[in-house]
C-alpha cells in the first residue's frame, strides 16, 4: 500500500495530549471513531498504514514550548515535552515520513507560524495538511495541497478502513 506524505500543524500534536484522557504512550486509531479526534488523528499516523508523516525542527520546538508555557500554555514539565517530540520523530520515521528542515520562505499567511507548517508541507512533499486553525483551512487547497481538520482526517480514514473490510 502507499502511503500519503502529510505535515500536522503543532495544535493536531498539542491536542493530542491535552484534550481528553489519552496520553502519549497509546493513540487511539479508528475505527470506532471516538473522543479526542486530534488523539484518533495521531494514532492514524502511528498506525502508518495510510499516511506518512513529516515533521520539522520548528513544529517539533513549537509542540515543546506550548506544552511547557506556564502562562499560555500547558504547564508540562519540560523532560515530558521533550519526551513527547521525540515520539512524534519515530512516529514520522516509523510511518514513512520523518524530519525536514525547510529554509523559511513562505509568506503566504499572515501568521508566522502558520507559514512553517506551509514550508515543512513543501519541503516535504505532503499531499496533505491537518491543522486545526481556520487561518490554514481558509487557504486550503494552498498550492495544490489540501488542508483539513483532524476530524475530516479521521473520518476519511474511518471511512476507507471499513470499506477495505467489507
């Protein structure tokens, strides 16, 4: 089977591990579709039967420091954040994908960190692009390249996964 290349904006990782009740250690994949959708979403990927996932320096720095940020953020220690990037770097390198470092480029959106997922997405050759934030949806398809919301990723996988079982 071949894998799709895809790059996850930093709140996909993020809302993995902070909304709902599963941790890092043990995604859930669909089917059933089921509570955190961007927890299903990471755990399609971890499945690595349909996506290959693509990362960079700058996603992997930002999930840290939102997980870390006492003020804003999640208030994580900083050796569980650390942790946690570097399980999102086996999964990408167990999925077929694995870390880019794109030279920043992009200007496209008027939000800097939005134009580093754009650059990994390029760098990577990603078909797809899951994020959660509307700025990145609003431009979607970006030069060719659809952009979604974990949920319409987990639905699609759902989807094909109980139609290659019938």
């Amino acid at each position: 089977m071949t894998t799709t290349a895809v790059t996850f904006d930093v709140n996909v990782f993020v809302g993995a591990v902070v909304h709902g009740h599963d941790d890092f250690h043990s995604w859930p994949s669909p089917p059933p579709v089921r509570g955190n959708l961007a927890a299903n979403a990471v755990g399609i990927v971890n499945d690595a039967h349909e996506f290959a996932l693509w990362v960079s320096p700058h996603i992997l720095q930002n999930v840290v420091a939102v997980l870390t940020d006492t003020e804003d953020g999640y208030g994580w220690e900083y050796d569980e954040a650390k942790e946690y990037a570097e399980i999102l770097v086996e999964t990408a390198d167990a999925s077929g994908g694995g870390v880019v470092d794109p030279e920043r480029s992009i200007t496209d959106c008027p939000d800097f960190e939005d134009n580093r997922i754009l650059e990994c997405a390029l760098a990577s050759d990603s078909l797809l692009i899951v994020t959660n934030d509307v700025d990145l949806t609003m431009m979607s398809p970006w030069r060719g390249i659809p952009i979604i919301e974990a949920k319409d990723l987990v639905n699609r996988a759902d989807a094909s996964r109980r139609g290659r079982r019938r």
